[in-house]
C-alpha cells in the first residue's frame, strides 16, 4: 500500500489501481478508504482510482495526539491531499462524499491542484441544513477526546453533527461497528471542524474556476438532498445532477460512476 509523508509528518496510506486520468475519492465523517471503494472499482478501468486514508483513519497516522485534537486545522488535510496528488502524478480530479466535499472544495480554493471537482451530498448550512448549525461542536468533540471519552464524542457528533436519531445513535451503539466508530472518533473533531459554522462557500469557493458536479441521491436524506440542489447557485462553474438510489445519505456505485465517466470523459484517453 503506497504512503506519502505530509507536511507535518504523518503517514497517509492510499489504495491505488487501474489506469488513465487520476480520481481522488476523500470520504466523510465516520469513513475511510473503503467507503468509496464500490464506486472506485466501477471506474477502475478507465481511471486511475485513489482511495486515501485521511489522517487518523485506516492505515494513516495523525501528527496530533488526542489531547491536542482542538488544535485541528483544516491546512494540514489540505497538506494530506496535495502530498497524495503529488505522488500519483500532480494533478487530479477530485470526488468528495459528504464532509470530505467540503474539505475538496476548500482544497481547490486553496489551490490544489484539483482539474475537476464532483462533489457527493456535501452538507454545507444550505437549503434544509440552513438551520443546522450546532454550536461549539467542534471544542466540545475535542474536550471529549481530550479525557478520553470516546464513545461520548461518537454519539455527540451523530446527533448533533449528522442529526441522526436518538434511536438510531442507539442501536449504532450496539452494533458490531461501534469498537471501529470510536477508534477513529479523534477524526470526528476533524470533520465538525471541517463544517464549522457557518459553513457556507467561501468568497474563495465562490469565485473558483473549476468544472464542479453536485450530485445527491433520489432516495438519500432530505436535509443533504436540499442542500445539494442548493449549492450550485453559489459557485461559478457547477451544476447539479442526481443518481437513482442511494438511501440513507449512501452511494449508489454504478448510477454515480456513470454519471461521473460522463463528467469526467473528456479526459480520457481511449
């Protein structure tokens, strides 16, 4: 599995396979490099498919130790994606799921150098999220990681920063996932820091000259749905598509993949 050194020293690992134009797939809260693998493996044989571990997920390491987890900036995940870029070639498309787009769409603005930008149900404060701006959320995830509260840090950031159920955070807390949720729960802080409010585009994003598909799925939450359709008008160059399927805030592989070749096939050498 190759790995890059990043500014500050941390390891990312990232799965890589196939060939032609590079896409890098940044996942969201609570993800990993397998998140998107179903899709990757769609385009495989057309694409070169770059699934990383962001910092502190997988086979990543993380420069900061739990007790530091405030001190969380979103430059050095922008640092974690340029190192990867420069190692696959320079230069690549994008695919951002939920949190993860935000954090792609803030790279670009940073000037990554990212060609085109697909952005999966990011949950900018638009649309039906436009009310959903939990306070603090970020201080009060670090101050749970920082005395070791794991398992509190998951919970809060399901109900608070995705707005799940009650119900729902309790039967996650049952399930035979949550020892893999509260291993990476320092990475919560990250993605709620990430979302911040007031978590609309950038001047920065608004004014980017990059080609940006927003994508959202039939069947997927309401909130992120609205939210998708809403963001397009803000940005220069992006449209909005929808793929069938997709429920619960997930990635329907084959529907997104078709809808990313025909986004993405310009650039394809056949």
């Amino acid at each position: 599995m190759p790995t890059v050194t990043s500014t500050d020293g941390t390891t990312i690992a990232y799965h890589r396979a196939g060939a032609g134009p590079a896409i890098v797939f940044l996942p969201g809260a609570f993800n990993d490099s397998g998140t998107c693998a179903a899709l990757a493996e769609q385009l495989a044989d057309r694409y070169t498919v770059v699934r990383p571990d962001r910092r502190g997920r997988g086979d990543s390491t993380d420069a900061l130790a739990p007790a530091d987890a405030g001190r969380y900036d979103v430059r050095r995940e922008i640092e974690d994606l340029d190192a990867v870029i420069a190692d696959i070639g320079g230069s690549a498309a994008v695919f951002g799921f939920s949190s993860g787009g935000i954090l792609a769409l803030r790279a670009a603005a940073a000037g990554s150098r990212i060609t085109r930008l697909a952005l999966y149900e990011p949950p900018f404060a638009l649309g039906g999220l436009a009310d959903h701006t939990p306070q603090r959320l970020p201080e009060r995830l670090a101050d749970l990681i920082a005395r070791g509260e794991r398992g509190a840090a998951v919970e809060l950031m399901q109900l608070e920063g995705i707005g799940l159920p009650a119900a729902v955070v309790e039967q996650v807390k049952r399930s035979p996932i949550r020892p893999h949720l509260e291993a990476i729960a320092q990475t919560v802080v990250y993605d709620a820091a990430i979302c911040r409010p007031p978590n609309v585009p950038t001047d920065e994003m608004v004014r980017l000259d990059i080609e940006t598909v927003v994508i959202s799925s039939l069947e997927s939450w309401p909130g992120v749905r609205s939210a998708a359709e809403a963001l397009p008008a803000r940005l220069a160059r992006a449209h909005y598509a929808e793929v069938p399927g997709g429920a619960d805030h997930g990635i329907p592989a084959e529907a997104t993949a078709k809808l990313l070749d025909a986004f993405l096939g310009a650039d394809v050498t056949r």
